[in-house]
C-alpha cells in the first residue's frame, strides 16, 4: 500500500512538471518563429493588393481613375511647426518616412534633397515623416545630411503613420509616396528609392494638373 501510494503520488507531481516543460518547449518554438523571418506572412502580404509589400524596393502607380480619397494627416516638424495636408493641397507632394539610425535613410537621404531642389520651382512640396526619432535628432540628421525639408516627428502617435498604413506597411521603411494636387496616393516606392524612378512618378503627377 505504501508502495502503490507513493507511485501515485509521484505520477501526479511529475505531471505538472511534465506540462510545464512541455509550455516551455511551446514557448520557444514561439519565440523562435516570432524572430524568424515569415515566408507565409510575405507571401500573404504580398497576395492581399496594394500596400502590402515589405520593403524590398517595389514601387506601384495608381492611375487617376483608381486612387482612393485624399489622406488627411499632420503634426508637428522638429523646427516645432504645425503641418497639415491641408496646407499641401493643390501641391504634388513628396512624403518620405524615415528616422535616423535607417542604414538606407541615410545612404537616400541625398538624392531626396536633390529631387526637392530640382523641383521645388515646380510647386513639388518635400515632406518627411520620422517614425522613431526626437526633434533634437531629426534637426542633426538634417544638418548633418543637408536636408531643408521638414519632417513631422510622429514617434509619439504614430498618426501619420496610421494615415498611409494601406500604403506603407510597418516593415517598409524607409517608403515614399507621391501625392497628387488633391492630396490622393498617386504612386508609392517601399524601401530605398531610384531617384531616376522617382522622379518620372513626380513628372507624371505633375502633368496630370496641365491636362
């Protein structure tokens, strides 16, 4: 009897130990999957249309006729202004999202600013969006790089980010959008851009004014 008691009472402490490894054990393939880079989630990323697609350099155009409504979005510069889509309508605009520590953010950060000087006669209107950085930060990146564009600081809302998420995915950054006249998504690069293909994207928007 004291046998059989004892062999029952062990069998029911080494159960919980048993489940407890066992939850381990399903921790760390959790663990593990969630560090591990996702064929599927791509995969599924990529499936679901337009704004989906990780960082790797993609680019789409949307025709006039397809574009979806305006997006409404502003914040604060690191210079401490306000900026608003609305004081961007009737401009095509260029937004960059950015923050400093971006390998490519800054290895691109040159030939935005080229772009912006190239074309700012032309009523193209430059404007980036930090996701992570502080205003002290973003004005040393700018000075550093030679950047007279402003940025929103949106690290701490997020809300410009969450204006363009049908466009720029988390993982996208950085991404650059065009904006027509009327503040609608005309074209869009996801990850470091061609400055050659960037700037037929801001052409093509501006000659659909001068039709």
């Amino acid at each position: 009897m004291t046998i059989r008691s004892e062999s029952v009472k062990t069998s029911r402490s080494a159960r919980p130990l048993r489940i407890a490894f066992a939850s381990l054990g399903v921790a760390t393939m959790l663990l593990l999957a969630a560090c591990a880079p996702s064929e599927d989630l791509a995969d599924q990323a990529r499936d679901a249309g337009a704004g989906t697609v990780a960082s790797d350099g993609s680019y789409e155009i949307f025709p006039e006729g397809e574009r979806k409504a305006p997006i409404e979005f502003g914040g604060v510069t690191e210079f401490g202004d306000e900026l608003s889509s609305d004081d961007l309508v009737g401009s095509v605009t260029v937004v960059n999202f950015w923050y400093a520590s971006c390998p490519p953010c800054r290895l691109e950060a040159p030939d935005l600013q080229a772009l912006w000087e190239e074309r700012q006669d032309d009523g193209v209107e430059f404007v980036g969006v930090n996701i992570y950085d502080q205003a002290a930060t973003a004005k040393t990146f700018a000075e550093t790089q030679g950047i007279t564009y402003p940025s929103i600081l949106d690290v701490d809302d997020a809300s410009v980010r969450l204006a363009f998420a049908d466009n720029v995915p988390p993982q996208a950054i950085p991404s650059t959008l065009v904006l027509d006249a009327e503040g609608r998504v005309a074209s869009v690069i996801r990850g470091p851009i061609d400055p050659s293909i960037l700037g037929s994207m801001i052409t093509d928007t501006l000659a659909e004014s001068s039709k």
